[in-house]
C-alpha cells in the first residue's frame, strides 16, 4: 500500500539538486573566467611580440 500524506524526501532531494546545480554552474563559470584571461594574456603576449619585431 501507497503511503499517506506527502512524499518523505522531496524537501531535501530539492534542497540538494539546487546546491549541486549551484556548485556545477560555479565551476562551469570558474573554467570560462579562466579560458579568458589565459586568451587575454597570449593575444597580450603575441601583441607585445610583433611590436618589438
């Protein structure tokens, strides 16, 4: 038989899913943050290059 009344872990499945998606978009972020600067310091450095040749 079904259990009465509402469903025993909806609360902090929810709760849960909200942080690991939280934590993931942080990280996902964090990695494209990182891919820019990193392109910032080589376009930087290969600018630097053709001016001093």
């Amino acid at each position: 038989m079904p259990k009465k009344g509402k469903a025993k872990n909806t609360v902090n499945k929810a709760k849960h899913t909200k942080l690991i998606n939280r934590k993931i978009n942080k990280v996902k972020l964090e990695k494209e943050l990182n891919k820019k600067r990193l392109k910032a310091i080589i376009k930087k450095a290969n600018e630097q290059k053709n001016t001093e040749s």
